[in-house]
C-alpha cells in the first residue's frame, strides 16, 4: 500500500533523473535523460494501471505453478578423452590444466 501512494506521488521529473544516476554512478546525455524520463514515466503508468485491476478475491501468488523440485535425471552421455580434454589448453603438463597461481600466503 506505501508502495502505491508512493508511485501516485512520484513526479519523473530531470531533478529525480540526476538523483537516479548519482547514486547508479551513472552519467547521461541530453538525449539519454530524456529517454530514460520517458521509460520512467511508462513504468509508473503501467504501475498506476495495474492499481485499476480488483485483485480483492484474489489469494497472492508465491510461485507460478504447483511443481516443486522438478529435476532431470542424471545421465552419463558423451565423454570426452583425457587427452582430448587437454588439447586446447595453453598449458597442461601432460595430465592436469596449468593455470597461474591466483592466491598468495
């Protein structure tokens, strides 16, 4: 409910806009600005247009269907070489991939 109130009371306006991009460390043009005002501008009339909806009978929806946990089976299909595996690599030393050392103590 604060949350309609809140997008009922909001202006889009260039001041809103620079605030948006000061906090996103963004920056925009003219142009991008204005783009960007209109995009807002849509969302919170698409926002101001669902609040017409009568959702009073209807229960929240946590998820979209009723499956839970729907998992594959695990099959072991095509299996590359060892040898295979290592071909492409810039630097093997014959059995394992060599990288750079990443962690120092």
């Amino acid at each position: 409910m604060l949350l309609n109130r809140y997008f009922c009371l909001m202006q889009v306006n260039d001041t809103l806009i620079d605030k948006l991009a000061n906090l996103a460390r963004l920056h925009f043009n003219e142009n991008e600005q204005q783009a960007i005002k209109t995009d807002l501008q849509k969302m919170i009339g698409f926002i101001n247009k669902l609040k017409e909806v009568n959702t009073e009978n209807v229960k929240p929806l946590l998820h979209v269907t009723t499956n839970v946990n729907i998992m594959r089976a695990d099959k072991v299909e095509q299996v590359i070489s060892h040898q295979d595996a290592l071909k492409n690599a810039p630097v093997t030393d014959g059995e394992f991939f060599k990288v750079p050392k990443v962690i120092k103590k």
